[in-house]
C-alpha cells in the first residue's frame, strides 16, 4: 500500500521501504544481491568510472553518498560536462557550480546528488511530484539512495575499468 496515487512517488516509497534496519526492509535485505541495481547506459558507466580512474581512486573505497552523487552527476552527459570540473577526490564544489537553464530532469540530479553528498534533503515529495519527472530519472535517484546506504557495490557491474584503477 502506499501514501500517493502517483506512480513517480511510489518508486520513491518503495525505494524508502528498502532503507537498511526500517521495518519494511525485511523481504529487500532476504533477497541480496537480486536487487542490484544497473546503470542507466555504457556511457553511464564510463562517465562514472572515468572519474575514478582520473582521480586515481577505487570506487568501492570510496564514501558511498560521494558515489551516489556521482552516479546522478554522471547519468546526463550534459549535466556531467557542466559539473565534471567541479568534481574532486571525494568532494564535490557545489557552491561554484552554475547550472544556468536547465531541465527538471537535470535539475532533479543535481539537487538529489547534493542533498545526498551534504546529508541535506531538501528535495520534497511535493517538488518531485510537480516535476513530473520521467521514470527513469525517479530510477536513477532511487538507485541514488540506495547507492548511499549501502555502497558502490550496491550497482551491478562488471569488474571493467576497476583493475587499473590505483587504491
């Protein structure tokens, strides 16, 4: 059951109900590893792993909110070549970032990755639902959270890219 008619708000709830230690989390956490999750595309994924490879950092050691910030940042290759400048080893200069006009979709990527990187969440509910945003982009912020709670790992990927990546 959920508290929204809206099916944008309820992958958010579910993405909720899956929060390690919540009472609602039992069946996600019986599961495992069948509930990895994907990345969006390959450019997706190379965007990702590139920057770790740039900063000569293994994405398993890292922080898992900077991952999950990474893995919004680097869903949209047009959001990614505004921030990718700003992006350092394990932080990220959200202050000297200028957005200019963007989309709700890039906009909601943006503010879930720094809500998610500065543990401030200030992105409603209320403002995801008058977005409207497109499924794949409550996906990728639901993989986004769950990134943050439990790790790089969390995402189904390849060992491609990792093995010459210095820890």
């Amino acid at each position: 059951m959920y508290f929204t008619d809206s099916p944008h708000l309820q992958s958010i709830e579910a993405a909720m109900k899956m929060i390690p230690r919540h009472p609602l989390t039992q069946d996600a956490e019986q599961k495992g590893s069948s509930m990895k999750l994907k990345f969006l595309s390959e450019d997706h994924r190379d965007r990702f792993l590139s920057l770790f490879k740039r900063l000569r950092t293994n994405p398993l050691r890292s922080e898992p909110e900077y991952c999950a910030a990474i893995y919004l940042l680097t869903a949209d290759p047009d959001l990614w070549e505004t921030v990718a400048d700003k992006v350092k080893d394990e932080s990220i200069e959200f202050k000297s970032i200028k957005l200019g006009t963007v989309d709700c979709e890039r906009y909601a990527l943006y503010k879930s990755a720094k809500d998610i990187l500065c543990h401030k969440f200030k992105l409603s509910l209320a403002e995801l639902r008058e977005m409207e945003l497109l499924d794949i982009t409550i996906k990728l912020i639901r993989t986004a959270v769950l990134v943050s709670k439990n790790g790089y790992g969390y995402i189904e990927v390849d060992k491609f890219g990792l093995d010459d990546i210095k820890v």
